[in-house]
C-alpha cells in the first residue's frame, strides 16, 4: 500500500524596509503617492546613472538577519537579475544572488535558508490594449526571507508568517502592513508520499494576506495530490492564485530556461559591514516576541496564551509591562490588558499610541481593586469610563461616588434593610433553608449599589441572619 | 573557451534575439574570441594579492530624502504617458 500523501513547503516573503528613501537613491519609498511622482534618473534606469546604497537599509537587513539567528556577512555582494518586463525599467533587478547578507537562521522550529537585499519593481494595471506602468515603488528597498522546506501544511505555514512579521515590526524593519504590500509571500508547495523523494514544487506567488497564504496553500496541496492521483505529473512552474475563485492557475512555465543570467552588479562594489558594526547593531535590538513570552511565563507566572497574546507588538508588550510594574500585580495587568484594552481598542479601531487610557492610568485602577477601594464590577465601569473619557481613574470613583462601602456601619444599615424588605426570605433561611443566603446577599449587594464589599457584606449579613 | 552554434543561440534565446543560421555561425565565432582574451587574462599571476575591504567597499549614502523630478520631466521623456500619470506601454505576451 502507497504510503500517506505529505506536502513539503517552503516560504519566501519580500519585506519592504522601513527607510525614507529608496534603496539606491533619494526618492521617497512611501506607499499611495500620485503615480510616478516619487521617481528621479536612477529609479528610472535612465543610462549613466549611478545607484547608491542606502546606510539605513543595510542596517535593517543586517537587523533582521540577527534577529532571526542567522549568520550574518561581513562582506556581501549585489547582483543583476535579468529578465524583461515593463515593470524593470533597467531591464534587471538590483539583487544578491551568490553571496547574501545572511545566511543560516531560524525562526522557532523554521529553518531561515538566506536574508538578501534586493529592490522593488514598479507597478504594472493592464488598461485596455496597452499597460500603465507607476515606478514610484521602483527601487523600494526589500528583503527577501527564504525558509528551507520545513512546513508541512497550511496551518504551520500561516504560524511562520505571523511569527516572521511580529520579528519584523519588533525590529523595526518592516510595518508589516500587509494591505499595503509591505508583506508578500510567495509559496513553494511539492507533496509526496511518505517516504519518498521530494516531489516536482510548484510556486505560487504574491499572497498578500496570511488567509490567502493558507487558502492557497490547501489549494495547491489538494490540486497536486489530484494530479499525481490521476497518473499525471506536476510541471515545474509558476502559479498565480485567483482570490475570487480561491483556487490557482499557471503563471508561466519554469521550464524554458528561466535563466536570469545573473552576475554582480559593475555599478556597485561589495558590501562590507565591518564586525563591529554587526555587533553594534546586534546589542541594539529590541528584546524580541519568543524570549519575552518565555520570560512573562516564568517571571510573572502567566499561562503561554497570555504570554503570546501580550507579545504580538512591541507596543502592546510595552504597555503590558509598564502597567505590571506600575500595579506591581503583573496576572491583573496581563487579564486587563488581554480583555479589555484589546477588546476596547479593536471595537473602536484606536492604535494603542492614540489610546486614551495610558499604563499609569490602568495600573492605578488595579491598585484601587487590590487595595479594596474599589469592587470588581464597578471597576469595568471606571475602566470603561476611562476609555471614554480620559480621566484618572481616581477622579472617576470621586465624580460617580464608586468607593466601595468598607465601613461596617454603612453595610450594617443597608442589611437591616434588606431583612426587613425580604421577610420571607430571612423567615426560610432561618427556618435552615442555607440556599437563601446567596440571594440575600444578592439583594444587600443591590441595595449598595454593589459597592459593598464582598466580605464584610457576607459576615455582617450572617451576623445579623443568625442573631 | 569555444562558444559553438547552439550555445549561441541559446544566448540569443535568453536576451529575446533572433539570427538565422549563418549568423549564429559569426556569433559564436566573435564569442569565441572575446573568450579567448579572458582566457589570456588567467595566466596572468596574481598569487600573493591581496582584496582590501577599504578600497572596493561600496559607498553609503545616508538615509535623507532628495527632491524626485518633476512629473513633466518624467513625461517628456516617456514615449507615452496617461493624462493620470502613469508611462503607456503595449501590452505583452501572456498578460
């Protein structure tokens, strides 16, 4: 019997580093601009003009090969990739080929294979019988992050990419902003049978969403499987997926010497980054998403869900710790910041930056409930209040009179009304029925208006019940 | 090195030319030759040089935004240009 069908993937995402110019000269890089007015001679590939590399840009990609465990390269070497499209106005791509800026990381259980520096080519809309062709993106500057064939589905895949994009954003090498194109995947998917050699991969390019990636993924893993099923062969090539049919087609064939006729670039010499600059670089990054959840879990005792979900951005960890610190309770901050500013940010679309209740504000909220000043119910109100109106959380509790009643005389009075009121209540508790009491309990909490406090309301209720 | 006939319609192949048979045939030959000289080249003893990290470094350019040209320069010099901006190129094969 053939063994069980298995995929072997691999990832290549092209991320678009966070600079102000364009990698090989001045132009702006920024997203959304009028077509073709971030462009000047070199963008253009007017003949005679010169690239020249962008500091800023290196920086980022030798970040991100830290980042990511890789070795990263002293000396690298930038090459041209050779093909016609309208999209190149030079004709070629400036990339690195034999000689990356890094090699050998990993990210989780995810081998990294190389980091290169490449640029971006320009925009391409079909229109009627001819193309509008915008190099404003021209010359962008990229990474490409190339896994080895270390995924086996789509779901791991989809894992990777979530992880990639969290080291990215830490580092600050990328927004992450996938609408926007700053984040592409292109994905190489062969299936076999267990045991078996690797099959003929197949590459379906420029998924621009994580759902897209997946979908795409399955999509291919299935039509193979389908395929090879039906006595047929899969053809080395390149597939494009359709969003709307969520399925893929063939882009063009791989076969037919796709050869790039690559060779370094004569404009540019090698890149040098000297150790020391490495190292430099390399005490600078921020502490990144893995080790600080492993951290939350073993220093402030939280569950792996609550550490994950707190590490997502830099900000959100930021913000986290900042409100542990300051509340010196960090589980109360973690439940806090997990349920409700999430909750308000997303239900409100607000940044975390822009977001009214600041880490101060929060942690002196959990200080009120820890210290008993507050209950937990009208705590949500305060915090709501917060979100809404910006105000101290002390300021609040003063303005809506939320103190909670911890004087026993208050409790006392409000309880003997609560007896009075509930006659027959107090009549069955009396009478043994201890169910009762929840209910009563219920009501003194009613009559305070749920300031009371939840201990001293039981004791001096039971108090007055079993007198 | 020797470039034959079909080596050099290869090469013609990956740069989007064609040539017929005989002048492939001059091709390969005009090849051949330009190889020859960077065989020449070998034999010249470089042993004991060495590549110095300061002298064929590219040179970086900081981070700083420069003006881009005008959108009218860019035109100009296009073949064809929308009125929105964007260059008009025929469409091509496949697209």
């Amino acid at each position: 019997m053939p063994g069980k069908w298995e995929a072997v993937i691999g990832l290549e995402v092209h991320a678009r580093l966070l600079t102000s110019t364009k990698i090989f000269c001045g132009c702006s890089p920024a997203f959304g601009a009028p077509p073709n007015t971030h462009v000047c001679p070199i963008c253009l590939g007017y003949p005679g003009s010169l690239p020249v590399l962008n500091r800023k840009a290196v920086e980022l990609a030798v970040r991100m090969g830290l980042a990511t465990d890789c070795e990263v390269h002293p000396r690298s070497v930038f090459a041209r990739k050779n093909y016609f499209y309208p999209d190149l106005p030079k004709g070629y791509q400036i990339s690195q080929f034999d000689r990356p800026i890094a090699t050998n990381g990993r990210i989780g259980d995810v081998r990294i294979r190389r980091i290169h520096m490449e640029e971006d080519a320009g925009k391409l809309m079909h229109h009627g019988d001819g193309s509008l062709v915008d190099l404003n993106r021209a010359g962008t500057p990229l990474v490409e992050i190339v896994t080895e064939p270390d995924l086996a589905n789509a779901d791991d895949a989809v894992a990777y990419l979530t992880r990639l994009r969290q080291v990215l954003m830490y580092t600050g090498a990328c927004d992450g902003n996938m609408e926007e194109g700053s984040l592409r995947c292109d994905a190489n998917v062969s299936v076999r049978r267990e045991g078996e050699e690797l099959g003929t991969r197949t590459e379906t390019k420029n998924l621009n969403s994580f759902r897209y990636v997946g979908r795409a993924i399955e999509h291919e893993i299935e039509r193979q499987i389908a395929v090879l099923e039906r006595g047929g062969k899969i053809d080395q090539e390149t597939r494009l997926y359709d969003v709307a049919t969520g399925e893929t087609r063939v882009m063009r064939s791989k076969e037919e010497a796709h050869d790039y006729r690559y060779f370094p670039d004569p404009d540019l010499l090698t890149l040098d980054v000297e150790p020391s600059q490495i190292e430099e670089i390399r005490r600078a990054l921020p502490e990144l998403p893995a080790p600080r959840a492993a951290r939350y879990q073993r220093d402030f005792g939280l569950s792996v869900k609550d550490a994950e979900a707190l590490v997502v951005t830099k900000a959100l960890a930021e913000y986290y710790e900042a409100v542990a610190a300051e509340a010196a309770n960090a589980k109360a901050a973690a439940n806090w910041v997990r349920n409700e500013v999430l909750r308000v940010l997303n239900e409100e679309k607000v940044e975390l930056e822009e977001y009214r209740v600041t880490p101060s504000m929060l942690a002196r909220l959990i200080k009120l409930i820890d210290s008993g000043a507050i209950g937990g119910k009208s705590a949500k109100e305060i915090f709501d209040d917060m979100s809404q109106s910006g105000e101290a959380p002390e300021t609040i509790v003063e303005r809506k009179g939320l103190s909670q009643i911890s004087d026993p005389s208050a409790i006392r009075e409000a309880a003997e009304r609560v007896i009075t009121a509930n006659a027959a209540q107090v009549e069955q508790y009396r009478g043994g029925k201890q169910q009762v009491f929840g209910f009563l309990v219920g009501q003194l909490m009613k009559e305070t208006r749920g300031k009371a406090k939840a201990e001293l309301a039981n004791a001096v209720l039971r108090e007055l019940l079993d007198r | 090195m020797k470039i034959d006939r079909d080596e050099a319609r290869r090469i013609a192949t990956l740069a989007h030319l064609e040539f017929d048979d005989p002048a492939l045939e001059r091709m390969a030959g005009e090849m051949t030759k330009i190889l020859s000289y960077i065989d020449q080249l070998r034999e010249v003893d470089v042993a004991g040089f060495q590549w110095s990290a300061a002298a064929d470094s590219t040179p970086l350019r900081d981070d700083v935004p420069r003006a881009p040209v005008t959108r009218d320069a860019v035109a100009a010099n296009a073949p064809a240009f929308s009125d929105d901006g964007h260059f008009v190129v025929p469409k091509g094969i496949g697209d």
